[in-house]
C-alpha cells in the first residue's frame, strides 16, 4: 500500500465506507498511527490478532477495548504485555488468577499485582515468593497474609518500610519492629518507628535502638519518652538536627545544648537566647566555626576574647563584632592576618592604619600565591579529596576560601 493511501485513511477510519473497514492492509496501516482508530475497523478485522497488535505498538491504545475472547487468549496477552506495562487490568479474570502471566506482569511494573485475582493474593505461597523478589508486593496481599508472622518477617527484611503493611496487630509486636529497624533497608526515609503502635512508640529500649540506627526517630518516640533526657541525648550525639523535635524544656537543658554545639557549631543559631550569652558555650562553638559569631548575643559580640578566637579561625567574623572591637587594633590586626580582605570589616580608622594594611596585603599574597600553587595542581588533575582536605588543613588558618574550583 502507498504512502498516499496510508495518510489518506490515518485517523478517518470513522468516514470510511464498510469495504475500507475491512481492508487489512488499511487498517494495519492507520492502526499503526493511531490505535484508537481500531474502534472503527469492522468487527472481523477487531479480532484479527495481527490487527490489534499494530495497534497496541501506540501507546494511546490498551488491551481494554479488545474482544473478550482476545482478553482471554493468554498467548495473546502475554504478547500485549510486552508492549503496554497496564495489560493485566484488563486481562480476563481466568487470566489475573494465572501465576505465570502475573509474574510476567510484574517484570514489566510491580504495581501490576494490583489486578491479580483476590484467591491469589491469599495464597501463601505465592505472595511469599513475591516478597523475596520485590517487598512491596506485600502491599497487595490479604488481610489474613499481612497478619502473618513469618510473612511479614519475610517483608521487613527485605526493607524496614513493610511494616507500613502488615495488621495492627503485628505493629504492636515488638519482634517484628525489632527486626524492622534492625534490616537498615529503608526505601523511604522515614524510620521504622513511624509505624509501631503507639504503645511500642514509648518503650524505651526500642526507642534506643531506633534512635541508634537513625536519629531522626526521635520524632516518632512516644510523648513521654520525648521528655527522657538519655534519650535526647542519644539523638543529638548522633545528629544535632533532632534538637528540633526535642520538646521545648529540653531545649533549655545546657547539656543537652553543649551536647548539641559539640555535635555542629551551626546550631548555635538554634539555641534558646540564654545560651546564645552563654560565654562558655559560645567559645565553644567558635573554637569550631569562628563564623557563628553572627549568632552570638550583643554582648559576647563585644568580648575581646570571644572576638579574637572568632576572627582568628575566621577572618570575616570581623564583620559581626561590635564597633568598639572593630576599632581594636588587636582584634582588627588577628582578622586580617586569618584572611585579608577582612579589612573591609575595620573601622574606617584602622582601614588607613599602616600596620593592618601591610598584614592584609602580606595575607592576600600568601593566598594568592597557594591559589595559583593549588589550581596548578588541580589542572595537572592531581588533588584527591583526600590530599584536597589535607590542604585545607594544612592553611586553615589563612582561612583560605574559594580557591578550589568546582568539581565538574
């Protein structure tokens, strides 16, 4: 058939006389521009297997409109699978009780199992073995199946996210969330504790292990336990972020905040107010970043001593000072000898004083000449990350920043 003839009848099935509707070559033709088209062939050429497989080749067209019979023939089905992911929804429901055609379906996507017959999903054996090979097909199992035991040992082993599945009764079997959080598979980032019951929520040794394996559990503790200082305390030495889901007495503990800086200087900007004039606490966090000065309280911020151990790590922590220290020669001389262009940070006075300028200048070219050194090496693409963080700590304190390039 020519090409003209082909574009002639694509898509106009529907005006063409009863003899074109029948014409093989016709409809396999228009069929393979658009599917839907099939709907107008005549009734022989709707059950031509040959006819509704050109049809299925566009994705606009499903096994849904196909004969009964065709929907029934597993040959043919299977064939239609290859094809379209969705086939099983459609298929006969002799067809959606066949193993063999639903494991084919599952290859092609896994939320195939969804239209399998409900007598299959009750059968033990075959969601067990579906289990082993894809978890979340635990999701389409009976009622009776997700209140099995070993069913769902068999699920959260495989990933800790199957317990969303299995019965009420199982989220309250402390074994089972146990071996939940004990997998470490997670295909979501939720802890397992998430879904225990809420009385298993407030045991504590769960909550211990749960918080060990992912410290982000401490939102999903019982409220009671969210006041159980060891178990804040666990949480925030194993991520300084779960302070944030401490209940707010807590948050005013000064442990559990020194726990907290110790973890990451950062959280600083976190803390209650009383903290942030915490001398103690504040040195602490700047001995580690002198850059969180800027969360510091108006008072630290105009301690010389505080000051200087900020701008020592970090140069540009000048800027946070107080007015009275950015006119301290002393404060001003330490910030430029950590990174030069700190300068810009100084009073206007200290900017034209002789001895800054000649310590930022020194700085700037010791800088500039490790920046070259460093971007030689860079192009000769011999800097690890390893060797790259020993750099860095080798010139920590030139402060040195912005001088390796992007990683492409």
């Amino acid at each position: 058939m020519d090409t003209y003839t082909t574009r002639q009848y694509s898509q106009t099935l529907e005006h063409a006389s009863k003899s074109v509707r029948d014409k093989k070559d016709i409809v396999l033709a228009t069929v393979a521009i658009d599917g839907y088209e099939l709907r107008y062939a005549s009734k022989r050429l709707q059950d031509d297997k040959d006819v509704v497989l050109a049809a299925l080749t566009r994705e606009n067209y499903d096994l849904a409109t196909a004969s009964e019979e065709q929907r029934s023939d597993k040959e043919f089905v299977l064939k239609v699978m290859e094809k379209i992911w969705h086939t099983l929804s459609c298929a006969s429901e002799r067809l959606q009780s066949d193993k063999e055609l639903i494991n084919s379906a599952k290859e092609q996507c896994w939320f195939e199992f969804a239209y399998a017959n409900q007598e299959l999903c009750s059968n033990r054996e075959f969601v067990l073995e579906a289990i082993r090979q894809k978890w979340f097909d635990f999701e389409f199992a009976s009622e009776e199946l997700r209140n099995d035991r070993a069913l769902v040992f068999a699920a959260v082993e495989k990933d800790g996210s199957a317990l969303y599945y299995a019965s009420d009764e199982l989220k309250n079997d402390k074994g089972i969330i146990l071996r939940s959080i004990k997998t470490g598979n997670l295909s979501e980032n939720t802890p397992v504790l998430k879904y225990a019951s809420d009385e298993l929520k407030n045991d504590k040794e769960l909550a211990l292990v749960a918080l060990k394996k992912d410290p982000k559990a401490l939102r999903y503790v019982g409220e009671a336990l969210k006041n159980d200082k060891d178990i804040v305390l666990l949480a925030i030495t194993q991520d300084n972020y779960t302070l944030r889901y401490a209940p707010d007495n807590l948050k005013h503990d000064k442990e559990i905040v020194a726990a907290d800086i110790n973890q990451d200087a950062y959280e600083l900007n976190y803390v209650a107010e009383e903290f942030k004039s915490n001398k103690k606490i504040v040195m602490n966090a700047l001995h580690k970043r002198g850059s969180v000065l800027e969360y510091a309280s108006e008072e630290l911020r105009d301690d010389k001593a505080v000051v200087l151990t900020a701008v020592l790590d970090y140069g540009s922590a000048l800027k946070f000072a107080s007015e009275r220290l950015q006119n301290d020669k002393d404060v001003v001389l330490a910030a430029v000898t950590s990174y030069g262009s700190a300068i810009e940070y100084a009073s206007k006075e200290l900017q034209e004083d002789r001895d800054i300028i000649l310590a930022s200048e020194m700085n700037k070219k010791i800088l500039l000449k490790h920046e070259k050194h460093f971007q030689e090496v860079y192009k000769e693409n011999r800097v690890t990350i390893k060797e790259e963080h020993n750099i860095k700590e080798k010139y920590s304190d030139l402060d040195i920043k912005n001088i390796f390039p992007k990683r492409i």
